[in-house]
C-alpha cells in the first residue's frame, strides 16, 4: 500500500510539473508578445554610450570646440585617455568599428609618428599638471603594435599625461594576433586591465564572421596575460550572429567560463551594411530571427548568473567582488564609449582617427578617416572635425539617460538636487514614458524605475528623454 501511493504520486508530480512548464512557457510568451508589440524587435534607437549620439555632431563645432575644453580642464581632476589604433591583419566581418586592414608594420609605424604629433599640439593647449587616471588603447588591434612601437607609443603618451598612482591601463586583445613578448611589453608600460576579443568559440560562426580563432588559443593568451600578472580580464561576446543556436551558444559559454573572466560584456550583434560594408559579406538568412536572437541573449545572460556573475547594466556582468559590480551596488556606475565603467573622471581625451573626446562642456570627434585624420595633424592642426557643445538642459537629459542605462532608475531627486528648477523639463517625457510602457515602469515622486521585466525595453525608455535624436539616423536594433 506504502508502495503504491508513492507510484501513483510520481506521475502527478511529474505532470503538475508538466503543468507548470507549459504555464510558465504561456506567459513567458505572452511577455514576450507584449514587449514586441512595444517595439522591441522592431525599434533602432541608440546604445547611448554618449548623449547626444554622434549621429548628433555639428561639422562647424570641430577645432575651436576642442581647444577651448583642453585649454579649461582643471589640473586638479585627472582625465581618461583613449588612443585608437585602426590598423587589423584582418578584416572580420561582423565589425562596424573605422578600421583597416594591413600586411605591412609601415603604415602602423607612420601611424605611430602621427600620434606623436597629436601628442604634442594638444599638450601646448592643456593646462600644466593635468594627469591620466585611465588609459584605454582601443582599435582596431593595438595588439598589432610590436614590442618596440608599444614602448614607444607608450612613453609618448607620458610625456604628456602623468599617471596618477591609481591609475588603470587597459587594452583590446587579440588573441590571434598576441604573443608574450607583447603581453610583456604591455605589462612593462603598466597594462591591468586586458579586454579579450572572442565573439563566438563555434568553426562554423567564425567562419561567417571571417573571424577564426581557435579556444585553445584564445586559452593560451589568457594564461600568459595571468602570468605575466594581469590580473583583471573582460571577455567580448557577440550575441545574434550567424548560424548561432541554443546548442553552439551553449557550447560557447560553457568554454569561456572555463577562461574564469572577472568581467563579461554581452552584445547583440548590430547589422548595419549600409554602414559597414563588410558586414554584406554575411549571408542575412543565417541570422537568428528576433525571438531568437533574443532567447540567446537571455541563455547567456542565466549561465553567467548561475556562475556567480552579477548582471551590470544591459549587457555587462562581473564578478561580485569586482569594481563594477561595486559601482553598480553603490550607485556609482558610469557608462561612456567602452560601454560601462567605473571611471569618474570628468574628461576624456581621445586621439587617433575617428577618436572621440568627452568634455565637460560637449564632445569633439576626429576625422574618422585616417588619411584625413592624418592630413590635420601633418598641417599642423587639430584632428577635432565635428562635435556638439553641450547646455545645461543637455547635461540634464544626459546625466537622466545614464541614470536609465546604469541602474534601470531615473533619481528625480537627485536631479532635482543637481539641476534645481531645470530638471521640469522631464516631467513631459516621464509622462509619455509612463504612457507608452504602462505597468513596466514604476513612477513616484522620488523616481521612475523600470522594472525587472520591462528591462529588455531600456533602450527605448532611454531614447523617450532624448531631445536630438536625429530623424534619419540609422541605430541597432533595440533587442
């Protein structure tokens, strides 16, 4: 009798469970069903790593916008400095970043002596003292720099701008295109942080995106980056690529946990062939269709919470103890063109082509051709050739936007509190948020919060507080 109760009570539990599952799956669909009819799979808006968005930027805003932010920085706030390096052995097709392809060191050399000379006009304009409190090489592959052109470019870079004592010096790795000696030099000039490119660890996606790189590779690189003491490392994914499955994404995550990260960024991948060129070179009907492509998304992000990762912002996860996801506890998060950050510093310097500066009073990007680019500096002039000065009403949105993408929560208080009178102006578009998105967001005096399952939505609520975006500007898609 004991027996056959427990038999007859296994089916039911088996098809409660059943039950539940089906449940669960309905509104699983039904909440996906909701968040598409508001726009998910079909709106373009932007990542907001900036506002206003570069689409945004005025051509007679260039050079006289650019000295007069580097004449008025304050010597007692360090700055961040990002040097581009546009140069790749190869060109991988799923890349929309300004970069070129090349055989030959010559031109990379060349390029080199370019930023020297960028170097030094923007040295005669800084006020003296000025430090760097990070540094970013970003490209492109600056790891196509030989030993002697890192040293070089590095010490370049300090003859200028004098390391504060905490300072962080992060690059983008290539694993295909790294060796220890380039670990060692980078380590030598103070490197701390490493950024990993992998995208996708399946032969049959590399193969799609013209990117091949094998995981034992990529695992050699991130033992000789430990080795050589580096101590903090973000792995790039990409999800929405080509060919990408449930089953190859898993394979993919599973591989890149074993690389034991302390940072993760997670993006969709951006199909924009009227932008980039290269990307016609990826056969469209290999895409995954917008559920998936969104299911994917979702795949990946639980596999790094269940190892222990916390999620950070839309698409970043770090490590508990690590610094962002402190900042993210704290309030503290920031977002700029590397996505999200801890930096604080109220300015950033961006030299090479296509480079973009952060000032406290607007942003100013160089020529985005390098042949352009390098023909204002051999003139002798600056390479800011479009930028947008910022108002008080443009720090406001811009600071609300931040708030949205790092915490999921605009702080009307402390707008209040920062911008007095002035942060009225939201209150139209918290209405049309509050309108358009419904029970997703929570809106108090205190603030408007988005919640947990309206978050796939934050983009768009973010685009609703942006007062120049442009009406012929071709963004992401939202998901």
């Amino acid at each position: 009798m004991h027996i056959q109760k427990h038999v007859w009570k296994f089916p039911n539990l088996i098809l409660r469970k059943a039950r539940q599952a089906r449940a669960g799956h309905w509104e699983d669909m039904k909440q996906i069903d909701r968040l598409a009819a508001l726009g998910l799979f079909d709106s373009r808006v932007p990542r907001y790593t900036s506002y206003p968005t570069a689409p945004a930027f005025r051509p007679d805003m260039g050079q006289d916008l650019q000295k007069r932010q580097l004449a008025g920085l304050d010597p007692a706030e360090p700055v961040s400095v990002y040097v581009h390096i546009p140069f790749c052995e190869r060109l991988c097709w799923f890349c929309a970043c300004r970069t070129q392809g090349t055989q030959s060191l010559s031109p990379v050399e060349a390029y080199i002596g370019t930023l020297e000379a960028e170097f030094k006009q923007v040295a005669s304009l800084l006020p003296k003292g000025v430090k760097m409190g990070r540094l970013h090489w970003g490209g492109g592959t600056p790891t196509i720099l030989p030993p002697a052109l890192i040293h070089r470019l590095a010490a370049a870079i300090r003859v200028v701008f004098e390391p504060t004592q905490d300072w962080e010096f992060s690059v983008e790795i290539d694993p295909t295109l790294v060796d220890r000696d380039k670990i060692a030099a980078l380590a030598e000039e103070g490197m701390n942080r490493a950024s990993i490119g992998i995208q996708d660890f399946d032969p049959l996606v590399q193969e799609a995106i013209g990117r091949l790189q094998p995981y034992e590779v990529t695992r050699a690189c991130v033992e000789d980056l430990r080795a050589a003491g580096i101590t903090s490392l973000n792995a790039d994914l990409v999800y929405g690529l080509p060919h990408q499955d449930a089953a190859r994404m898993q394979d993919t995550l599973n591989k890149v946990l074993t690389l034991q990260p302390d940072r993760i960024a997670l993006f969709g991948y951006a199909h924009v062939p009227w932008v980039a060129k290269r990307q016609q070179l990826i056969d469209e009907l290999t895409l995954p269709g917008d559920r998936d492509r969104h299911a994917l998304a979702n795949q990946a992000a639980a596999a790094f919470v269940d190892a222990g990762f916390q999620a950070i912002g839309i698409d970043h996860f770090a490590l508990e103890n690590d610094s962002l996801s402190e900042a993210a506890r704290s309030g503290h998060l920031r977002r700029n063109f590397q996505g999200y950050t801890v930096d604080t510093c109220p300015a950033l310097i961006g030299f090479g082509a296509s480079s973009i500066s952060r000032f406290p009073g607007g942003y100013v990007q160089n020529a985005a051709a390098t042949p352009a680019y390098i023909q204002r500096i051999e003139a002798g002039e600056l390479a800011g050739a479009r930028g947008f000065e910022l108002s008080q009403e443009d720090l406001l949105r811009a600071r609300a936007i931040e708030m949205i993408m790092c915490d999921f929560k605009l702080n009307r208080r402390e707008l209040h509190q920062t911008f007095g009178a002035l942060s009225a102006v939201l209150e139209a578009d918290i209405a049309q948020a509050e309108a358009r998105f419904g029970d997703l967001l929570l809106v108090t005096d205190e603030a408007l919060d988005i919640r947990p399952e309206g978050r796939p939505l934050t983009r768009l609520v973010a685009s609703v507080f942006d007062a120049h975006m442009p009406a012929d500007a071709r963004f992401s898609r939202a998901s």
